[in-house]
C-alpha cells in the first residue's frame, strides 16, 4: 500500500468532511497540492486512532492483570 492510499484510509465519514474544509486553506499557504495536504491529514487522523486503540488495549490489559 502506497502512502496515498494509507492517508486516504483515514478520512472517512466526519475526518473526511474536516480535511475537505481544511486541505484548501493549508494547500494555499503552502507549497503542497490539496491531495497532498489531505493525505496528511488523512494519516495524521489514523495515527491518532492507532494511538487511541494502544492506549484502550494497555489500559485492558494492565486492568485485567490487577484482577489476577
């Protein structure tokens, strides 16, 4: 998987919607395009879910080891 395609995974449902508002803006004031800009933002929002779940999943199991 290319990391176009890993970016656009990310934006799905209302993560889409905000990059759709955003990506124009930033691609403005910068030298990137809007598709590059979604990308980021895009791989910006999975990394932050990746975060969530390893954060939800340490705190299972250290919550279930203090119960054995």
């Amino acid at each position: 998987m290319d990391s176009k395609r890993l970016g656009q995974a990310g934006l799905r449902g209302w993560r889409g919607r905000v990059a759709d508002r955003v990506a124009p803006g930033v691609a403005r004031r910068t030298s990137a395009d809007v598709e590059q800009v979604r990308t980021v933002i895009g791989a910006l929002f999975l990394a932050l879910s990746t975060l969530y779940l390893v954060k939800a999943l340490r705190q299972f199991l250290e919550t279930r080891r203090r119960r054995t």
